[in-house]
C-alpha cells in the first residue's frame, strides 16, 4: 500500500508561503521541491517520481504559478496521473484575490477549490484529506443512520430560532465519536472537523486551554516567537485568556474548521461537573455567536443547558458490525492478491458476535484473519477479545470506580438486563444509592438503558469479569430471591420474560432445579447457559470472586 502524500505544485515565486504550509504538514506527508526535487536536468523527473509517490495534487493558484510553466507541466502530468487512477484528490487553493476559477485549467475546475491565505489553516485542510483517505483504506464508517440523524437534528433543529453552537459527542473510547461528528458536521455546517483535536489534561487553566488554541491559529516562523506567544499567554488573567482563546476560536470557525477538544481528564471536575475553565467558554458564547465547538469524551455532562446539543454513541448493532466486517473483508481481497475467497455469511456472523459492537475489535480481527486465515482465528478468538479486554481494562483505572460501581459491574456483565429494585436489593443498597451508582456508570457508557432495565455495554463485558470477577453465590442467591420477588408481585407487569430467563441461568448456576422448574425460557437460552457456564469455569481461574 503506497503512503499517502500530497503533491504541492506552485510558483517560485510563492515559495515563501507554500514552504510555510509545507512545514507545518511535516516532510513524511508531502511532495515540496525544496524537500524532495533533484536539481538541473533532473528536475523534471523529480516531479515525475514526485506525481508517482502522491496520492492528492494540490494546485495552489496565483497570477505566477498560471504563468509558470513548470506548474503548467505538473498540472499536465498530474491530469495524466488522474486518468491512470493514481491520483485520488485534487485541491485548489486560491491564495491570491484577483484570480477566478474560469482561469484554472478545465479539469481542475471540478477540484476542489477554496481560497486560502493562512498556512496553517490550509496545511491542516491538507491534512485532513490525507487523513480521510488513509481512513478509507483502513477503517470504513459504515451504518449509524439513528445516529447521523439524531445528530442532525441536534445540531440543525427546526423549531429554534439559534441552534447550538456547542457539540458534546460522548461514549466508549474507539466507538465512533469522532468519525461520526466528521461525517455530519460538514454537510449540516460547512465546517471540517479539526483532525489533530485539542487534548484537556486534568487540571487544564484557561491560559493551559488558550496556550493550545494559540498553537494551531497564531503565527509565529521561529521558536522565540513561539516562546513569547506562549509565555504572553501564560501572564494573562482569567479574563484575557478567555477572550484571547474565544477570539483564535471564531477565526478558526470563519476558516471552516470546527475545533474539536478531547477529554483527557480535564474536561470535569471531581464531582463529574464541567471544568471551571470550560465552562467559562460556554458561558461567553453566545446563542448566535461566530464559534462552532465540539466535545468529545466518556462522560456525559450534567449540564441540561439547551443551547448544548448532546449525543451518546452506542455499539453499534449486530447487523452494522456484520457490515463493517463485510465491508473490510471486500477491502482486504482488492488490496492483497493472496486471498481471494471473501468470509462466508456464516463466519462474518460469527467475529461480529465476538467483536460486540466495537469497530477496534473487528479492525484486530480482520487484521487476524489475513495474518493467520479465517479457521485459525475462528477456533481461537481470544486474542481479538483480549485486544478489548487491556483496553478497557485501562479505561476502568482512569474512572476511580467505588466499590459501589464496581459490583453493579460484576453483577450485570454476567446477568444483564436487570431493573433498578433487582440490582439495588442484590448489591445492599437502597434504590437511590443504587440510582445514583448506576447513573454514573451511564453517562460513563459503561452501562445502557433498555426499556427501564439496565445491561452492560456489550463491548466492557469481557473486561468487566475479568477487572472485578464473578458474582460470590451469595450474590447469586440474593438476585434470584429478589427476582422472584419481584415476579411474585402482582402488580409487576414489565419484562416477565426477561426476568425468568435471567432467573433460568442462575438456577443452573446454583444447581437449584427448583427455581428452574417453574421458570419460563427458550431453547436459546439452554445454549447461552452452557456456553456461559463453561466460561465462568474457565474465568473462574483468571479472577478474584468479587
């Protein structure tokens, strides 16, 4: 698979702007001739081989570069390059006023073309299409139509008069959240999503905060300066950091670019509200105010501002795991010639029910499969699993569960769908505790809501037995006698079913044939019993019974 670089074509005598932009997208990511031309006559093959090696042409268009015929042959070769399928993105960039797109040769005419005057800015514009096709060579987005449209209407809603400029996009780490806000936000806003996000540390000041911004908008050619802008914004008070921030944030916004901060620890505080220093940006904006800003973190804010417009990515479902495992299978034969025979209805069934809805799970089995072959993997699925496991096994220590949160955990990675009455009873607690456990697990995504029951995110399940254990018997026991009570309850008429099939599988577990004798299940349920029996056996050995 080749790199994927961008060829920028250009006048001698705009060099000082395009080397500019070609600093900041860093050799590896582009074709600049100061960087990689040969001098004399071998120049020309220079921009031959130059051509061969990119995968996007970038045209930037001035009175000189149109004059230039060394840029009249790179557009020409380039066109050549274009027909023979080995450019896959043509980009314009206009960097001086007086010229029209009626000027550019006709077949970039249907580029696409943008007037740009900041490096920075077009470096990361750049960027953001290398970026865009390396993701479509390795992790296609596929499926979310409830969420694209719940993000839609969140961001363009009919009945507002100023829809909301703030963006929280929360859920599991590698769910989707920053692909899905690139998905949507260009075509409902006109902005691209900022590829390289702002990282919040824990402990972030607004000067920490205003120290990043200014990093990506301000300009500076040499490291003094930057040193100076840096420790300039290090001496401001609260307030001038604040409004020197919001200022580099509406630039970026009139640039097309929707800057994007990620949670790192530093986007709550303690007690699960909003940074102080966050929460001073969203209080300055305004409902019509210039910046678009989006969040995107585990946690769901506590804040119900409505000017704020909040979604929670999910697993995705069955049948979008099943498509994306399809979709990368078709990827991998058309790029490697070794395996021509796709994965069977059968076999993609299989890895998306072990991939549990976590698209980094189907890209490590797939990469499986074409290390070691379909069978191989099928018969041993512990390493994709594993994959999950370490890395939510990492999440769990950076959240500083209680001990609360923890056996809400244990108790319903291995009986889930369970009601709020079910799981307080079973872990001691009176139905508020256990209410307000059980609400932080939520807004972690580490537990989702199903018609007033509770389950555990299929992607933590595996590492939820394996960080805190198996329920103790006595554990079991309390969870039966509180189900059976709860069924016994006349006046209880919601997910009977759910409930004894729960109840089916810890009767077998306690051995108390019993309890299952007057319980009501289906056949599946015999199938998933044993199965989970085996693996409660087998876990047994790698786990401290909470």
């Amino acid at each position: 698979m080749s790199i994927v670089r961008a060829f920028l074509s250009h006048s001698s005598k705009d060099k000082e702007f395009v080397r500019a932009v070609a600093q900041e997208m860093g050799r590896q990511h582009c074709i600049f001739d100061e960087q990689t031309f040969e001098t004399g006559n071998e120049f020309k093959q220079s921009i031959q081989n130059g051509l061969d090696s990119s995968s996007v042409f970038v045209l930037f268009a001035s009175n000189n570069s149109l004059l230039s015929d060394w840029v009249n042959f790179e557009v020409e070769e380039a066109w050549y390059k274009k027909l023979e399928r080995n450019l896959q993105k043509s980009l314009v960039y206009i960097i001086t006023d007086s010229i029209d797109i009626e000027q550019l040769p006709l077949w970039l005419r249907r580029a696409k073309i943008q007037r740009g005057n900041v490096p920075k800015s077009v470096a990361r514009e750049i960027r953001t299409h290398l970026d865009r096709l390396i993701e479509e060579r390795k992790n296609p987005f596929v499926g979310r139509t409830e969420d694209i449209q719940a993000l839609q209407e969140a961001l363009t809603p009919a009945d507002v008069a100023f829809p909301p400029h703030i963006l929280f996009v929360t859920g599991l780490p590698g769910i989707g959240r920053r692909s899905l806000i690139q998905q949507v936000v260009e075509s409902s806003l006109g902005l691209k999503p900022l590829k390289n996000p702002f990282r919040l540390g824990e402990g972030f000041s607004i000067q920490d905060i205003c120290s990043s911004v200014a990093n990506l908008t301000e300009p500076y050619n040499t490291d003094l300066r930057f040193q100076q802008i840096m420790r300039e914004i290090q001496a401001l008070s609260k307030e001038e950091a604040l409004n020197r921030t919001l200022l580099n944030l509406r630039r970026m916004t009139n640039n097309g670019e929707l800057p994007i901060f990620l949670d790192e620890g530093g986007l709550f505080d303690s007690e699960g509200n909003i940074s102080e220093a966050v929460q001073s940006i969203i209080r300055k904006l305004s409902s019509n105010d210039e910046a678009y800003l989006a969040f995107v973190s585990s946690r769901r804010p506590f804040n119900s501002n409505e000017a704020i417009a909040k979604i929670r990515l999910n697993p995705l479902k069955t049948e979008d795991q099943k498509l994306l495992i399809r979709t990368l299978d078709r990827k991998s034969i058309r790029a490697n010639s070794i395996r021509q025979e796709p994965l069977k209805p059968n076999e993609i069934s299989e890895l998306a029910a072990y991939t549990a809805g976590y698209p980094p799970s189907a890209y490590a089995a797939m990469e499986l499969v074409e290390e070691y072959g379909v069978d191989i993997v099928l018969a041993d699925k512990t390493r994709f699993v594993e994959l999950r496991i370490d890395q939510f096994l990492k999440h769990f220590s950076k959240e500083n569960l209680s001990e609360s949160e923890k056996n809400i955990l244990c108790l319903l990675a291995s009986y889930s769908p369970l009601p709020l009455q079910v799981i307080a009873s079973t872990i001691s607690q009176d139905i508020g505790s256990a209410g307000k456990n059980l609400s932080r697990l939520i807004d972690l995504s580490f537990v989702v809501v199903e018609d007033r029951l509770y389950r555990v995110s299929d992607p933590i399940e595996d590492a939820a037995i394996k960080a805190f254990g198996l329920p103790r018997l006595e554990v079991v026991k309390i969870l039966v006698d509180s189900i059976i009570e709860l069924i016994d309850n006349v006046d209880y008429e919601e997910q009977r079913l759910e409930l004894h099939r729960l109840l089916y599988r810890a009767s077998w577990y306690l051995k108390d044939r019993n309890i299952e004798n007057r319980i009501i299940f289906l056949f599946n349920d015999l199938i998933k019993t044993i199965k989970s029996l085996y693996d409660q056996e087998r876990n047994y050995s790698n786990t401290n019974p909470a």
